[in-house]
C-alpha cells in the first residue's frame, strides 16, 4: 500500500495508533556537539498537539530518558532511553563492567547510566577515529560488552537482548494498540522498524543522510531527507 494511504488510514483513528519518534536526527537536527542538541520551537508544537490525540506518542532514544525529555521538551509524552535498556533490569549488573571498560579507553566518552558512547564528529583526522575505534570495539568484545555502531559514533553497551524493537513492542502491548508509526535515521531504529512486524498497521519512516545506514531507506516505507521534512509530516498526523 501507498505510504499516503498508510498515513491517511492511521490519522483517521489516531485513538488506535502510536507515534514512535526516534529523537537525535529525527525530531532533533544533528549538531557537532551532543549536548547542544534540541527540537525546534515548531516540532515541539507538532508533538504537543499530538499527544493527547494518539494512543500513545513516545520518543525512544539511545540519550537516557531524562536527557531525552529535556531535549523534547514535551511533558506528557513516554520517553524510553538507552535504546530499550532501560527496560531491561537485567543491564543494570553490567555497569560496573562498562566503568572499567571506559577507564582503559583513551577517548572522551559520553557516559550514560547503562551504555557509553565515543563520538568522531569533531575529529581532525575522522579515518584515524574510525581505526581508534575499530580497536575499541574489539575490546569491547574481549570485555563481553556489545559494540553497535551509529552516525559517526561508536556505543558500547551490555549483552542484553534488548532494543528499540523490544521497548516498541512492549509498549504497544501496555497500552493495546495494533497500529503504529516509527520515524528514525540509525541503525539501531532498525530494530524498531522490526518491531512493528505483524502489526495490523504500521508505518517506517526513514530520515535519510549521507551518515546513515543504507538498510534504514530500504526498510521504510516512506524515506525523508531531514528532521524539517519530517515534522511537515507530523502536520498531517
């Protein structure tokens, strides 16, 4: 079916559907410096707006839930961070494993509560980056810990089976509903995307860059170019 139709459908009983959003380079441009990330003004508004017409509109994010509410800043949304880990109890052993693992890294890393990420954006030399972190990966294997790399960043997080696939489906079974619509631009909204299989309804939309993964575009339904196309779409939710 025509990704419209697919769109016109869920819009048409927004109270049976959910609105997944992934957050950096999604609803949030892309910026050199993590910290420095936010939605726009307009985006914002899109989501105020939605929130209490869908069944559930959440944003699943690999920043914490916090990091990730303050960024949206939307109150009455669902926030889920760390990529579903958060969802996960069994993760939280693993945290002293990653303390350990990042004090032999010698490369700034963004520390989260269950994962740790080591961004290249603002390096000088990005290919030396890329082999630096090619060897950090590895000893993130020997270490037991799972790399997964992204848009110019490398995460190491604990062995857990758990993802934005199964934080997606977890929470539309909380809440019931067998439609649903997933926007994101990585390779981990690639579980996402699968977590939406065998729904009644569903919807995959890819942010699509130069950064990402070429899979994400050939799983959608719908590939978008920016974080502003997308919210033109939110309009019409």
């Amino acid at each position: 079916m025509p990704a419209a139709d697919l769109l016109s459908r869920l819009a048409a009983e927004p109270e049976r559907a959910a609105l997944f959003l992934d957050v950096d380079g999604t609803l949030a441009p892309i910026v050199e410096r993590p910290a420095d990330a936010a939605v726009p003004a307009e985006t914002r508004a899109e989501l105020e707006r939605l929130g209490p017409r869908y069944g559930l509109v959440a944003c699943v994010s690999g920043r914490t839930t916090a990091e990730a509410r303050r960024i949206v800043g939307v109150p009455g949304l669902t926030y889920v961070g760390e990529h579903g880990l958060e969802l996960a109890p069994e993760a939280e052993r693993w945290r002293e494993t990653l303390d350990e693992f990042i004090s032999g890294v010698d490369w700034p890393a963004e520390r989260k509560r269950l994962t740790v990420s080591f961004h290249w954006r603002t390096a000088t030399d990005p290919v030396a980056a890329v082999r630096t972190m090619e060897r950090v990966a590895e000893r993130a294997v020997a270490a037991g810990l799972r790399p997964r790399w992204g848009r110019m960043v490398l995460e190491i997080r604990p062995p857990v089976d758990a993802d934005k696939g199964t934080a997606v489906r977890a929470l539309l079974n909380e809440h019931g509903l067998r439609r649903a619509l997933y926007a994101g631009d990585d390779s981990t909204d690639l579980d996402a995307f699968r977590g939406l299989d065998g729904l009644e309804l569903a919807v995959r939309i890819a942010i699509a860059s130069a950064e990402g993964p070429s899979e994400l575009a050939a799983a959608a339904d719908l590939v978008l170019g920016s974080p502003g196309a997308l919210l033109e779409l939110l309009r019409r939710l």
